[in-house]
C-alpha cells in the first residue's frame, strides 16, 4: 500500500513539474515569436540582391543578424519543449 502512494505522489508531482516546464516553454515561444519581428533573418531585398550587396549588408547589421538567429534557435527550442512536455502529458 505504501509503494502506490508513493509511486502516485511522484507521478502527481512529475505532472506538475511537467505542466510548469510546458508553460514556461510556452510562453518562452510565444516571447521569441514577438522577437523575431524585430530582427532581420535575411538581407532586405532576399534573393534579388548581389552577393556584394548582401555582404555590404551584412557587414552593417551583424549584430541583429546573428541575434535574429539566436532568436530563432531559442524559439525553436522552445517549441520542441513544448512538444515534448504535450506528449508527456497525453501518456
């Protein structure tokens, strides 16, 4: 008798832990998504432009170049904590 409660009190205590970790990769998600409009992930005229042209640009934003990226890897991330705290809660 002891071992199921046990056994129930950490599951109940996993589940919470488990919906606490999907809010906040939620809301992580949700945060970076509103991010991501303030940074470029590509030269303004795309596929269009030069190489030299997309190089000029680069050399002049490489800060919120590479922070559009690291935006993007996080917000990625996140997504796939959300995902998986959602499977693990659907077992």
């Amino acid at each position: 008798m002891q071992t199921s409660t046990s056994n129930t009190t950490i599951d109940s205590s996993f589940d919470r832990s488990l919906s606490q970790f999907g809010f906040v990769t939620a809301i992580l998600c949700i945060l970076t998504g509103f991010a991501a409009a303030l940074f470029p992930l590509d030269a303004p005229a795309g596929v269009d432009a030069t190489d030299a042209e997309r190089l000029v640009w680069l050399a002049e934003n490489m800060g919120s170049f590479v922070a559009g990226w690291v935006n993007q890897i996080i917000a990625m991330l996140s997504l796939s904590g959300f995902f998986l705290a959602i499977a693990l809660l659907a077992r």
